[in-house]
C-alpha cells in the first residue's frame, strides 16, 4: 500500500502531481544517476582547476612585487655602501638588517616555486596501469601521465570498452588529488605574500637606518 492509496477520492490531476512530487522525493534521497554525477564531478573538478590557474597568478603577482623590492634594496645597498663598511651601531645594524633581507628573499622565492611547481606525477609512474574493464573502477585513462605510457591501439580499445562509472571514479579520483595540490600550493602562497610584508618592513627598516647614519 502507497501514500496515495490512503488519500481518498483524489481527482486524476491533483493524483498525478502527487505521484510526481513522491518520484522527485525519491530521486532527491536516493544515489545519484552515473550523468548527474559525472556533470557534477566535471564541475568541481573545474572549479579547482580555475583555483589552481588562480593560485599560479598570485604567485607571479608575488615574484613582481619582490622584484621591485629587490631592486630597490639595490638601491639602496649602493647608496649606503659607506655606512655597510662604517664600524659604530649604525654600520652593524644596516649589516644585520641587509643579512636578514637575504635570507627571507631566499627562503620565499624558495616558498614561490614550491607554489608554482607541478605536482601529482609523483609516484605514478611506478603503479602497474590497469588493463581489463572492471566495475566502478579506475581505468587510469584520464590523466596524461597515464595516457602516454599506454600504446596507442591499447588506449583506444580501453576505451572502446569503457563504463561511465569507470570514468566517474577516476574523476573522482583527480578531483581529490587536485584538492590536494591546491591545499599545498595555497599554503606556499600564504608564506610567499607573509614573505613579501616581511621584505617590505626589512626593506623600510633598512631606508631608515641608512637616513639615520647619514644625518649623524
């Protein structure tokens, strides 16, 4: 016995409408059809992507503004090459102030690359690629990697073969491993822009040394 079955007297429309209503109920609950979850997939998938694109932009933005205030510490490095070799409390302190803005430029270009280097190869390259069609399994014929390292005619006769569950789970698969990345990579970038505030009070501590020794 339904729910419908206990309503009585329901004219034919208002029956139908009811029905539609329980099978769109049903379908809310219950598992997802394989194309919603592949259109799904394709659609996160996409959006970390753009986040990736979006986190390697920052990235370089980063490096130009440090490169401007590398230049200007050259600047000032030339203008008060005097006081670097002057003895006193001034001579020490534009000496520590220029070894410390050193050691931060390397350490966050350091914390740029690792913002910007590609990742997700590693360790693939040594799993055994799989070769028969199984069941809402990974075939591995998505990600580049994979792809050269097949034959061509293999390749295609995989996907000759092919489920659609096959490919959802692989996405799945590369939109867990992407999330990954941009956890790591969004992490470099908040130490890289932490660099370029760092560099920037060195750089302006540095100014106001040099004026200081120059005005005694």
């Amino acid at each position: 016995m339904t729910v419908l079955d206990l309503v009585p007297d329901l004219d034919t429309k208002e029956q139908r409408r009811r029905e539609r209503e329980l099978r769109r109920m049903e379908e809310a609950s219950g598992p997802m059809e394989p194309e919603l979850r592949y259109r799904v997939l394709m659609a996160v998938l996409k959006m970390e992507t753009d986040f990736l694109d979006l986190a390697d932009k920052k990235a370089r933005f980063a490096l130009m503004i440090m490169s401007v205030l590398n230049a200007l510490a050259l600047v000032l490095v030339v203008r008060g090459q005097a006081l670097l070799a002057a003895p006193g409390t001034f001579g020490h302190a534009i000496r520590f102030i220029a070894g410390c803005y050193f050691a931060a430029m390397v350490f966050y270009i350091w914390q740029a690359i690792e913002a910007l280097r590609p990742r997700g190869g590693r360790g693939r390259m040594a799993e055994e690629l799989p070769e028969e069609i199984s069941a809402a399994d990974s075939m591995r014929v998505l990600f580049h990697a994979d792809i050269a390292r097949r034959e061509r005619e293999q390749y295609r006769a995989l996907w000759a073969l092919l489920r659609l569950d096959n490919v959802t789970t692989e996405l799945s698969d590369q939109l867990h491993m992407v999330s990954r990345i941009n956890v790591l990579k969004y992490r470099a970038l908040g130490r890289l822009y932490q660099g370029v505030g760092v560099m920037t009070i060195l750089l302006t501590l540095g100014l106001l040394t040099v004026i200081a020794g120059r005005g005694l």
